[in-house]
C-alpha cells in the first residue's frame, strides 16, 4: 500500500540579520515570551535529516516551514523536500509573526500536505527506526490518552506555554461531555498500551469536566481534517492567537488539535515509552544522562527541550551534537 504520510519541521535561524531586525521592530516587553531560548539554533537540524533518512525512509514528503532562510548545507533539490515560507501558507493578515503559535495552527494551509501528517519541533529527533504504524495506526493519529490535573503555583503563573493548556482546555469542555467521550471510546482511554499510566485516567474520572491531557511532547500525529473542524468552529479563538506576534500569556496552541482528536475518539492508543522529553539544563552532570540516552539509542523519539540559561550552552551544543554524531555519522541525501 502507498504510503501517503508527510512530515512537517519548522525552524527558524537567530542568527539572520535580517529575521532581527524584522523582529526588532515588533518587540513587545510586557505580557510576551521572546526569550532568546526561544529562537536558539543548535546547530543539529542536519541529524534530524539524516534520522529521517535513515529511520523513516518510508516518509512521501518533507515540509521545511522557515521565515525565508535555511541552511547553506540542505539540499534545496531533493525530492522529497518542500521549502515553506511562511507567507506561502500563513493568511498574511497574521504575518509577520515571531510566535510558533500562527506558525503551527495555520500548518494545514501548507500547499500539497498529505491528509496525514506528523509535526516536529526543531527539538524533537528520531534515534532508531520508526514504522508508518507508529504514528497512524487504522486511518487514525496515534496517541496516548490519559488525564492530568492542571494546576496553578507562583512560579507557573507566568508560565506561557502552561497557560495555553488551560486555555486549549476551556475550547475542549465548551465542545465535549467528558463522560461521554470516555465512555463512548473506553477502550481507547483505559488501554494497556499505557502501562499504569492509565491510573492517572481513574484517579481523574470523578471530575465531570476535561481537568487536561498529559502531554508528552513528542512529534504530533494530526489530521488535517482536525485543523480544518477547528478553524470552522473557533475561528476567532484561532484568529486572535494567531494575530498575536509574539506569545502571549492568552494565547492557545497547537496541542489543541491533540486535544481534540483525543476527546473525540479520534485516535490510536499508542504506548507514551516510544519517545521522552528532556530538559537539558546548564548543570552538565544533569545531563550526562541525556548524552547516554542519543548514543545508545533508548527510545525511538526525544525532545530535547532548551533550559540552558548561561554560556554552558555551547559546551553542552558540542557534546550533544557529538553524541548524534555517533549513531548518525554518515550524511544524507538532505545535504549537499
């Protein structure tokens, strides 16, 4: 059977003259995340490339959303690559923008995407070989599903990302009865793909509200037919993020069309241990476990968070590129 699965990677270099001054003249301080984080290039995009070549070959397309740059190194040529500028896609009603937020919730405006599609952050790699079945599994996403409580301290409540989630989560209890939902797809919620992770679904079952979803943060699993159902319903929830230019603390997100394939039963349990996220932090012994995890191949998927906040960041960008370097070494057809 023809596969008919794309990917989708967005990206963005810091270091382009051009992107920082376009940016200069839309900052915002107040009530917005343009942390440098945020934009940081560490110089490994090429071992997502050579990951895909070599451990989802199976792959029909690749979608590179960028500003307008891109590596000197990538194959503008390949076949199987798809050069996305933004305002190829992106209303441009919403463009400029220096926000993920418009980047990702407009991503099924991307001309020729396949129906079905996985999204990676630029942090997000594959570390040994991944089937088609490991992300859509009978015409549906693969997921996990499980509960999670929500909840707000000092130190949280400025937290961007965090609050999207509350957010993402009022648009999912205006539209679904949650004991609906579960009972409808039990099967799909209570699963022992999950390990004993479904024990979080039980402890939340009393609550007659969606008290939030874990998130894994890991390549996404979409329909595009998700994003369209959406921007009919939420079109001006949708519209006011994406005029935002940059994060803002009432801003929804993407994980929104997870949400929504979840509690619409819309899905394909999936087992949460195919891939983690981890936060790499400046403290270079916290992530020696990190280093150990690429080398020797752990898990299918990683997320590789930014949480470097000194000029260890150079130090640990060399040794966990080095660490891809061991298990990818040989270049791709991406590269020239």
């Amino acid at each position: 059977m023809q596969n008919n699965i794309d990917f989708i990677i967005t990206w963005v270099d810091d270091n382009d003259s051009e992107w920082q001054k376009e940016k200069e003249k839309y900052l915002v301080k107040d009530n917005t995340d343009n942390r440098d984080r945020r934009y940081r290039d560490w110089d490994n995009l090429k071992y997502w490339f050579r990951g895909v070549e070599k451990f989802a070959p199976w792959v029909k397309k690749v979608h590179f959303v960028t500003w307008g740059h891109f590596p000197e190194w990538l194959n503008l040529e390949h076949p199987k690559l798809n050069i996305v500028k933004h305002e190829e896609y992106i209303p441009k009603e919403f463009l400029p923008t220096f926000s993920n937020r418009p980047i990702e919730l407009n991503l099924h405006r991307i001309p020729g995407l396949a129906d079905k599609f996985v999204y990676f952050n630029d942090d997000m790699f594959i570390l040994k070989p991944i089937k088609e079945s490991d992300f859509f599994r009978n015409n549906f996403p693969c997921d996990t599903a499980v509960l999670n409580a929500l909840y707000f301290s000092r130190q949280q409540k400025t937290n961007i990302c965090f609050a999207a989630a509350v957010f993402n989560m009022c648009i999912i209890n205006d539209h679904f009865n949650k004991n609906e939902s579960l009972i409808k797809n039990i099967h799909k919620w209570i699963n022992p793909r999950y390990g004993l992770q479904w024990i979080r679904t039980i402890l939340l079952l009393p609550w007659d509200k969606f008290t939030g979803f874990m998130n894994y943060h890991l390549p996404y699993s979409y329909m595009k037919e998700t994003f369209n159902k959406l921007w009919e319903l939420e079109h001006s929830a949708l519209s006011k993020t994406c005029s935002n230019k940059f994060r803002q603390n009432d801003d929804i997100n993407s994980w929104i069309f997870s949400y929504w394939q979840l509690a619409s039963g819309k899905f394909s349990p999936r087992n949460p241990n195919i891939g983690k996220a981890y936060n790499l932090v400046s403290n270079h012994e916290q992530n020696k476990k990190i280093y150990s995890v690429i080398s020797k191949q752990k898990y299918k998927l990683i997320c590789l968070n930014d949480s470097v906040d000194d000029d260890s960041y150079v130090i640990i960008k060399e040794i966990i590129n080095n660490s891809f370097q061991e298990i990818l070494p040989e270049k791709s057809s991406f590269e020239k």
